[in-house]
C-alpha cells in the first residue's frame, strides 16, 4: 500500500469503538463504535495536527471502562 505525503495512519484500541452498558453511557458494539469513528475521522479537516485527531477520537469514549489509546501518525 502506498500513501501520499501528508496522509495519517491511525491506530487504536477496541476501548475507543466498543463500550459495555453502564450508568453513564449506552452500550456500543464494535461494528457501531467502527461505523461512528470512520465518520468522525472523515468529517476532521485535511491537515488537522495528529495530537488534534487523537483528541476528536478520544471524544467518542463516554465512559472509560477499557483501555482507551491511539495512535496518530503524519507522514511526511
């Protein structure tokens, strides 16, 4: 796979897109959690900072009740 200068690769773990039921969140299933993610991540603007997109990503989470990381990578 090539990428052009300027693309980001992306990483995460399954906290961010799958959430269990609990008091202060709805549950999500890892198909909704993937299908909300790849919408939030195309709707961010061309160029925004890597720091910037983990932060949006982040936002997803309504409650941390699993590890929650990402990854961000600029090529350049």
């Amino acid at each position: 796979m090539e990428l052009a200068p300027g693309s980001q690769l992306i990483g995460f773990t399954d906290g961010l897109i799958e959430q269990p039921g609990a008091a202060t969140g709805p549950a999500r299933d890892v198909d909704a959690g993937t299908h909300a993610l790849v919408e939030l991540v195309t709707a961010l603007p061309v160029g925004m900072s890597a720091p910037d997109v983990c932060q949006a990503m982040t936002a997803l989470v309504s409650a941390r009740l699993d590890d929650v990381a990402c990854l961000v990578v600029q090529l350049d």
